[in-house]
C-alpha cells in the first residue's frame, strides 16, 4: 500500500559482499545520525545509497552528493520513525503473511520481465531483508487501514481531484546538476543560478525554451526542456510531480531539489480527467495511506529527537517559507563524526 519499493531502496545492501563481510566491529563503527535511542552508522547510510543509484540506474560517482545523502539519511530516519509507531500501535505480521504477500508480488509483476527480475534479484540479494520490509509493509497496511473510510476518500479526491481523476499535464523544465564530488556548498550555488534564471525569464530577457536549451542538464534540453504530458502519480520523483500538480499553468516555479538536481519548471498545458473515484478506490486508497504516513511520522518527528554527527549532510529542520522552495542540506562546520565506543 505504501511503496515497497521506495523503502527496498533505502535498506538493502547494494552487493553480494555485504552478505559475506566479516561484521565491523561496534569499536570502529562511524555513527551519523541518531533517532530516539537508535543509532544509524555510516555503513548502512552508504547501503542505502549505493542501493538506491543501483536501482536508479545512475552512476556509483554520484554517491557522494551531500543531497543524495541528506535524501537518504531522512528516508533512514522515516523508517526508523515508522517502526517505533508500529511498535506502540502493538500489529503483529506473522511468516504466513509475509510468504503470502511475496507470492502476490510475484503474480503482480508476472507480465513486467523487468520489474519481476529486479524483484528476484531483491530476493536473492538478502532474503531476510527483503522479508524484513515487506514485514514492515504489512504493518503499515494494518496500522493505517482503520483510517481509511469512505468518507476520507470522498474528501481527498474532492480536495485533489487532478492528483486522481486522470488529469495530466505538459511540463517543461530546466534541471541544473552539482558537479559529482562537489563541495557542499554547491547547493546553495545551484539555487542563485536556478534563481537568476527564473528572474531573467520573468523579465523577458530570456525564453523558458532558450533557457533550458543553454543550461538544464536534461535530455529534455533538446526539446526546450520539454517532457510532454505527465500524470500526477508516475515514476517520476514525487517532488516533482506534486510541483508539477500545484503550480498555475504558464508560471515558473521557484527553484526547487530533487535527488535530480534543481529545477525550475513550467506548465504549459492542461488535460481535465473524468475518471469517477469508484473506479481508482485502489490508487485513492495507497495515495491517502501515503499522507496518512506522512502525517503519523510527522507527528513522531515533533516527539522524538533526532540528531546528526558533525559533517553529515542533512536537512535543516525548518521547513521551506514556500511550497515550492528547495529544502535547504545543512553540514555542520566541524569535525568528522567519532567512532562509536570512541566518544
């Protein structure tokens, strides 16, 4: 219900030797963040995104963006969150349950090769992990169905109805990419450029086409950043498209992150959907378990400290002034993180 697979991507390992590795030593093992009681290493932060660039198809180099880390470091912590809230709601998930939900997957990914093969590889990979989170998938499911009545659906697509009803719309943008191994401040680099440009472009200096064709670092650079007609749920980065979704038709969007880059982005277009919300009960139901998620770890976050070791890219802790302004990655100025059982 609430995306096997964006979970699977922050937490299993990235090569068969991590099955095989001696255990590092708790005397050696570098700390990077902490959650409540919980502490989250080095090892598994590198996991997560070696395994996520893996999936992603994208370069291993890109490994050590201090955003990509940022992203998946508050992903690890998201799920440390969601498991303490599982733990309290005291939902059991048995091996029946786990074993039924793997043959469903199966049979669900039976008529795409690709997604079934990647599937298996998961499998064979680290099988207790992947059991392991489809354990923790299960939960969610039963802690957050009881929320799912009738009338939160008929509130929700009323409220969002684009995001459901088969709307789609043409987007173009302008991606602009730190350079791999950069500094960490060349982040806040991106954004006076992305900025400078979208004020270039309000003023008439400069086309959203040109604009794209000279800098974004997209393929789409080749059609004046030009993607054509997006639904609201793809596979496209989810900060995208909730941008692409909330923006008015002919604006430029502040610049705003993804793990792609920084974008600035443009509707041009808009296509009105008229599927009735009978008909996508199942798509209605995994969005709102979504938010509901997104609400309970909210509500965790505000309860349970969360701290960082010197040096670690991560989110500053308040939230952007706007919607669509870019969350800002924060490394404190100091030294590297002490290994653990060395403080």
């Amino acid at each position: 219900m609430v995306g096997a697979w964006t979970l699977l991507a922050a937490s299993l390992p990235c090569s068969d030797s991590s099955r095989s590795a001696e255990p590092e030593p708790p005397a050696v093992a570098e700390i990077v963040a902490r959650v409540g009681d919980e502490e989250i290493s080095r090892a598994e932060l590198n996991a997560a995104v070696h395994r996520l660039l893996e999936l992603q198809g994208r370069p291993a180099e890109t490994a050590r963006s201090p955003t990509l880390e940022a992203l998946v470091l508050e992903q690890l912590i998201g799920q440390r969150l969601v498991r303490a809230e599982i733990e309290r709601s005291q939902i059991v998930v048995d091996d029946a349950d786990v074993d039924a939900r793997i043959i469903l997957m199966r049979a669900q990914l039976a008529a795409r090769p690709d997604a079934l093969q990647a599937f298996q590889l998961a499998v064979d990979r680290d099988p207790a992990a992947l059991r392991k989170q489809l354990r923790l998938e299960i939960a969610l499911e039963k802690m957050l169905s009881a929320q799912l009545t009738p009338e939160i659906r008929q509130q929700v697509f009323a409220q969002h109805h684009r995001e459901f009803d088969g709307t789609s719309r043409r987007v173009s943008h302008i991606v602009l990419r730190p350079v791999a191994g950069g500094a960490s401040d060349s982040l806040p680099a991106l954004e006076h450029q992305a900025a400078a440009l979208r004020t270039k472009i309000l003023a008439g200096e400069l086309s959203f086409t040109a604009a794209a064709e000279k800098y974004s670092a997209g393929p789409s650079r080749h059609r004046g950043g030009d993607i054509g007609f997006i639904p609201r749920h793809s596979a496209l980065d989810e900060e995208f498209s909730r941008v692409a979704f909330t923006l008015e038709t002919k604006t430029i969007s502040p610049p705003f992150l993804t793990a792609a880059g920084m974008h600035l982005l443009t509707v041009t277009e808009e296509r009105p959907g008229s599927i009735p919300v009978e008909q996508i009960r199942p798509q209605l139901d995994r969005i709102v378990a979504q938010e509901l998620l997104r609400q309970r770890v909210a509500g965790a976050r505000q309860t349970t400290p969360v701290s960082y070791s010197p040096g670690v890219p991560h989110f500053e802790s308040t939230p952007p002034a706007s919607p669509g302004s870019p969350r800002r990655v924060v490394v404190d100025p100091s030294a590297p993180a002490a290994p653990r059982g060395a403080e």
